[in-house]
C-alpha cells in the first residue's frame, strides 16, 4: 500500500470540517475536482471509504470518523516538527493559530499581532473569534497555537502568561445622575441599578457576575448579544447599566456616543488579560519573551 501524502491528509480533515467537497476546495484554495481526486486517491491507498457523498455535502463513515481523528493527530505532530525546527532558529516560521474571545479581540488583538509580525515575520498569522471554551478546546487539541483569553478562569495545564490587568468601569447613559459623580464609586452602587449581561457563555459574563454578587443583589438582565458594543448602545438609549472592561473604553466610551464611564473604589472588580499556549508546544520559549514585548507594548500611554 502506498503512503498516504500530507496534501491528501490535510484535503480529508478540510472535507470534515467543512463537510462539503465544495467548500473545503474553496478553504484549501484548490479546484474542487483535484481535491476530490486527492481524496479519492486516498481511499485508494487505505482501502477505506470515508466520506458518504450526496447532494447536499459529504458526512463521514464510521471507519472515516476513526481515520480523520487518527489523520488529525498526525498532522498536529507534522506542526510540532515544523515548530521545533523554528525554534532552534529563535524565531516563529510558517502558521500561528491565534484565537481571541469577542470581548477582547476587537481592542487588543491588533496590538498583538502587530507585536508579533515584528518579531516573527516569517510568520503567517491565521486569527478567529472564539468563545472561551472553544479557545481552550482549540488548544489542548492542538487545532490553536496561542490564546488570548481573560482569567479567573479554569485553563487546565495550559501554560497562561498575564499581559495586563483590566479593572471594569460602571458604564450609564450621559443623562445619568452618577454621570456626574467626581470620585470613584462603591461596587454597592449596583444594588440599586439595572445590569446588563452578555449571553451566556462569555467569560466576562462570569466577571461580571462576580462584582455583581460582591455588591449584593443586583438585578441583572441578559441580553442576547455577543457584542459589547450592542450592550453600551442600550446603555447609551436609556437601558439600564452595565459593566465595561478598561480596555474596551477606547472604542465603546469614546466622547459622543451618549456613554459616561465611572471607576470603583478598591479593590476594583476586574480581569487579568492572558496568552495560553501548551507547555508542550516547542515554540513556547518563543511565545514567553514574545509576551513580554507585548506587555511593554500594551503599558505604552495611548496617543
């Protein structure tokens, strides 16, 4: 039997995920015959068929389900001799799968990258929005190089390298009677508000909920949104309070949009701003002084 290539192992993983010989052509950047040729070729050579084909996609066989996740751990470990090989040069080649959670991302990952393709231009850099489970997931399956995610949270054995603390401020409309308040406010102040939450599943959420349960019984309301920005618009029409991270202040609070912003008293509530990546990863002594230039980068006074 022949030896299956890594062009061909890499075409079926694409075909799984995306479950469409159409559209994994199209995320592999190749014509959908050569691809499905690929793929065929594959099965000659295991003499296995793995994917059920029909009119609306490709859904894996029992034995290709067991294939694809053996096919997926020998691709990661193909990454890990990639990784190694670039660690012995000081420096990062080839992809970097970066993930960040939505509440994060649209305020710091650009600073990060653009840390980052300084030190490692070689690199090529693959981003996305996850929530936090799925980063975590990401990277302890090996699918995510680097996480960037908020802390308390339960990581595992990942190794997590705080870039920066990031204390939350009561954020209200303009029109607010606390808008006008010059000193800090108590966390107390929540008890007699309306909060607004995010959805389940972010972590800030989680944050959140913390300060609130400090303050005391606080009304909460979800919204049914992943977006900071939808909860500081309601915020700004009238709707209640909410909770909104330093970081985010730039772009949420910014003069004009009918926000006002307030910060506790200490201890402020807060979260602490991390990069995950597996301590087996053997770019992760890479990865550690990059952190560091990312926090020299991200203490710079904005300007």
């Amino acid at each position: 039997m022949d030896d299956p290539t890594v062009k061909q192992l890499r075409y079926a993983v694409a075909v799984a995920d995306h479950q469409h010989f159409g559209r994994a052509a199209e995320a592999m950047f190749v014509s959908q015959p050569g691809l499905s040729e690929q793929v065929r070729e594959l099965e000659r050579r295991l003499g296995v068929v793995l994917f059920e084909r029909g009119r609306h996609g490709a859904r894996l066989t029992a034995a290709g389900t067991e294939v694809i996740e053996a096919t997926r751990a020998v691709l990661r470990r193909l990454d890990d001799l990639r990784r190694l090989a670039s660690s012995h040069e000081g420096t990062v080649r080839g992809p970097v799968r970066l993930s960040a959670i939505p509440t994060i991302a649209p305020y710091l990952l650009p600073a990060v990258v653009g840390v980052l393709r300084t030190r490692w231009p070689e690199a090529r850099f693959e981003l996305d929005e996850l929530q936090t489970d799925d980063v975590l997931a990401g990277l302890d399956d090996g699918s995510i190089d680097l996480g960037l995610l908020a802390v308390p949270y339960d990581t595992g054995a990942l190794t997590v390298e705080t870039v920066r603390e990031d204390p939350f401020r009561l954020a209200i409309a303009s029109t607010h009677p606390l808008a006008a308040a010059s000193d800090p406010l108590p966390l107390t102040v929540l008890a007699d508000l309306d909060v607004l939450l995010l959805e389940d599943g972010h972590c800030l959420r989680k944050h959140a909920q913390r300060a609130c349960a400090i303050a005391g019984s606080v009304a909460q309301r979800d919204v049914r949104s992943a977006s900071l920005s939808t909860l500081t618009q309601m915020v700004a029409g009238g709707e209640a309070a909410t909770l909104l991270p330093e970081t985010a202040l730039a772009v949420e609070a910014r003069p004009g949009n009918g926000i006002a912003t307030r910060p506790f008293t200490e201890p402020e509530p807060g979260r602490t701003i991390a990069i995950a990546w597996r301590p087996s990863d053997p770019r992760a002594a890479l990865y550690r002084t990059a952190v560091a230039a990312i926090v020299e980068r991200l203490d710079e006074p904005a300007g």
